[in-house]
C-alpha cells in the first residue's frame, strides 16, 4: 500500500492518558488504562486513587496494535487491566526503568526503554512512524527520586523513508521545566499537543502534574499549532478541571487553539490544513 500524501492522523481519546493512534494501517496506543469506573489504581508506596469516568473501550474492543507507547509506569498508565489482557509479544517502547520491570516481571519481552531523544521506526505497508523519546519531569528536585521517571514522545508521521508529513508531542505526566525549550528548539514545527494536566496532588500537597496555569504556559512556550487537553478528570488525584485549562488559554489569547475531543470522540489531523476534525 502506498500512502497518500494526505493520509490523516486519527487519534481517539479513550480516557485518562489512553489514546488510540492509526496512521493508514499503523496503529498504537498510549499509557493504556481500562480500569471501570470506581476501580483503584495503584501509584506506589501504597498510595491508591479512584477512577471516576469509565473509559470509552475495554481492552477487548481494541483493534490490532504494533505497540503501545508507555510515558512511565504508574497505575493509571499501565493498569492491572492492561497487564493481564494485552499481548505480552506487544512492542512496549517506554523508559529504561519501565522496560526492565515489564520485561523481568511481567513477561512483556518485547518492551524497548529509549533513552532521551532516542528513537525508533514502526513501518507497515508503505506507512511509517518515528517515535522519539524526549525529556520530562513527575516532580521537581530531590523528590524525583521517589516517582517513576518520565517521557515524553514526538511521533512523526509520514510515508516509509520519506519525510514527515504530521508531527504529534504526547507530553506524558510531567510539570513545565525548563525541558520543554529544548523540545520546542529540536521540533518547531509541532502540528499537535497532547498535554497531561488535572494537577494531579498527592497526600502532602505533592503536585506531580500540570495544572491549568501550568499547561498553558507549557503550550505557548512548546508553540504547537493545536492542543489536545487529556488526563484531568478519570481520578480523585486530580485537583485541577479541565475549566481552569480552557480559562487560562482563553485569559492568554491562546483558547483558539484548543482541539475540544471528549471521551470517546476523535480528532483527525490532516498533512497541510490547520483545522481538527472531531467527531
């Protein structure tokens, strides 16, 4: 099969951080989370936070995946759902600290860790997908010891050995560091940003996720074209609404680029036009 030049992106958002990405007939998914609603998800240290939405597909519903990309390990990306249910033959591309645990103790031999700014190439007939890892932070100074360490990812898409027609930043769970300028200088030209908020606070008042003020200073100094808000509602843990996001945007001049994708729904991107189709 060879690609159009305007094979289109379609992203579904499943929930939480859980995406569904196909490219033609490249498909992957992210921080996969299926527990139902009222279900507990493990954030270690015996910390535990309840899921108040339910996500918009079981595992069951899932199309055929050539990997699931993981931003870090932690109950709400990678569930006990997803463990017991996924294809343990499934590439896992995801930290080095990820990659070992899936690996020794849960089977998934396939699982890659990426170094920042390491990369990798999915291809499927004709279609291809360079997934680059890039920097980020849970938390801030001496506390990033105590949490899982993080990634985000750039997957650029395009056709087999060609160049990148789509470029989409999935930010992972990390807060605004001085990260994000060396990501905006490498890859400038960012069609979509998919950014994880809720201002996710653990008992102390450890904040380890963007909250509304955040995440908009995160996307006028990351400079994508448009923005996808996930990750700020499915758990009690999550202190700031997906409202004080929107509002700030707004407050800043920057509301029009807001892609509005619910549960469920999904965002088309296509190769040279601005506009994102949801439906």
């Amino acid at each position: 099969m060879t690609p159009a030049v305007d094979t289109p992106v379609r992203i579904r958002f499943i929930g939480n951080a859980t995406l569904l990405l196909r490219y033609g007939p490249l498909t992957l998914l992210t921080d996969p989370n299926f527990l139902h609603r009222g279900r507990h998800a493990h954030l270690g240290y015996g910390l535990l936070t309840k899921r108040l939405r339910e996500p918009a597909l079981t595992v069951g519903e899932l199309p055929d995946l050539d990997a699931v990309v993981l931003s870090h390990l932690h109950g709400d990306h990678w569930d006990r759902v997803a463990r017991r249910n996924l294809d343990r033959g499934l590439p896992v591309l995801t930290t080095p600290q990820a990659a070992r645990t899936l690996r020794t103790f849960q089977g998934f031999r396939r699982a890659t860790g990426l170094r920042t700014w390491e990369d990798r190439v999915l291809v499927r007939s004709g279609h291809q997908v360079r997934l680059t890892a890039t920097p980020g932070r849970h938390a801030l100074g001496p506390l990033r010891a105590l949490l899982p360490r993080v990634m985000g990812s750039i997957l650029e898409f395009g056709p087999a050995g060609g160049p990148a027609r789509l470029r989409v930043y999935v930010s992972g769970d990390t807060l605004l560091f001085d990260g994000v300028d060396e990501i905006a200088r490498r890859y400038p030209d960012t069609d979509l940003a998919v950014l994880h908020l809720g201002g996710t606070t653990l008992p102390g008042g450890l904040v380890v996720t963007m909250d509304g003020r955040q995440g908009t200073e995160f996307a006028r100094r990351l400079g994508p074209r448009r923005v996808l808000p996930v990750h700020y509602d499915d758990y009690t843990v999550m202190k700031s609404p997906l409202s004080a996001f929107l509002d700030e945007m707004d407050r800043r001049g920057l509301g029009e680029r807001v892609v509005h994708c619910g549960r469920g729904q999904e965002a088309t991107l296509t190769p040279g036009s601005a506009d994102v189709h949801v439906a």
